[in-house]
C-alpha cells in the first residue's frame, strides 16, 4: 500500500547496485537518473537493498547545472 505522502510516484526502471545508480520513470513516463551519493533514501525501506527494477518509489528532484535529478527516493 503507498502512503499518502506528496512524493510524486514512479518506479525504478533500472538500478545497478554496485554503481550505485539508476532510473525512475515518472507518471508521465520520462526516465530520471540518480545516483546515490546525491540521493537521501527516506522513509521505512531506506535503504538500498529495497531499490530494485520496478519497484515503486515517491521521489523528490532538483535542478543542477546537470539537468534534473532525484535527490530523496522513498520505496513503498
């Protein structure tokens, strides 16, 4: 069950645990990268061990100079 939170949802559309980066595609379908060492994992199942490929997440973003990218990820 997701929480009633105000993440935006999504789901991750790839991870590579040992690089410790990935993608979350959002509602509309636009893949976002993460990584991490930028990301904060929130919430109960905040850690990397719950990531995985189509897992569904809330994510929060930011923009740098690099383009958009998550900065906290809560696995529901």
């Amino acid at each position: 069950v997701e929480e009633n939170d105000l993440f935006p949802k999504g789901s991750v559309s790839n991870f590579y645990p040992r690089q410790g980066y990935g993608a979350i595609k959002d509602a509309k379908g636009v893949d976002l990268y993460f990584n991490l060492d930028e990301a904060e994992l929130v919430g109960p199942k905040g850690d990397k061990k719950y990531l995985g490929a189509g897992k569904r997440v809330g994510f929060d973003r930011s923009r740098t100079s690099e383009g958009e990218r998550i900065i906290k990820i809560k696995v529901y």
